[in-house]
C-alpha cells in the first residue's frame, strides 16, 4: 500500500501506482460487473500465474480498491468485489476502452 506521505506528487503518476499495472486494470475489468471468485479471475486473466493473481488482488485490497468476501464455508468460498473507492475507478477504465475502440478503428483507416 502506497501511503499517503509517499504519494507522487503528479495525479497521474498517483493513479499508475495504484491501477499501472496490466494485470490490475484487467481485474477491475473483471469486477465491473459483480464480485467474481479467484478462479473466475484466473480462467479470464489469459496468462496471468496464480501467484501474480494473488499479489495483485493483496495489493489491491491493502490499496482499498477490491475488498475479500470470505463466506465462512467448507470448502472455502471466497470472492472479491470492488469497494466503494474502487467503483469511483469505473470511469477510468470506461475511457481506457472507449480510447481503445478509437485506436483500433485509427489502425484500419
């Protein structure tokens, strides 16, 4: 977790720390539309290892932007969501894909 005496000075550099990495933004893709389980994650995280999934997800609830559901049952149920903060990300990642749709078309002009 990043503290808050320890925050880049720039807005933008704040909001790279905490969502920069590839993995991060694609989970909070993910949690979009409704809390999701860690295989959920995995099976739609192409690529990602369970422990990176797992790193992310710690950093991110230590960041206060995803929060852990634990059901209490036998076998475990967990799932993560994101927290109010988290939600505030939204649209964030909207202009990310709505500037990606505008960059693909850009490329078959």
């Amino acid at each position: 977790m990043v503290t808050k005496d320890k925050m880049p000075e720039c807005d933008v550099a704040t909001t790279v720390e905490i969502i920069g990495s590839k993995w991060k933004t694609l989970i909070i893709r993910d949690l979009m539309t409704g809390a999701k389980r860690n295989t959920e994650l995995k099976h739609s995280l192409h690529g990602i290892s369970q422990k990176v999934l797992i790193e992310s997800l710690k950093s991110m609830i230590d960041d206060k932007i995803v929060e852990r559901i634990d059901f209490k049952k036998n076998p475990p149920h967990v799932e993560y969501q994101l927290t109010e903060l988290g939600n505030t990300l939204l649209p964030v990642i909207e202009a990310m894909k709505e500037w990606g749709q505008f960059y693909k078309k850009q490329l078959t002009i």
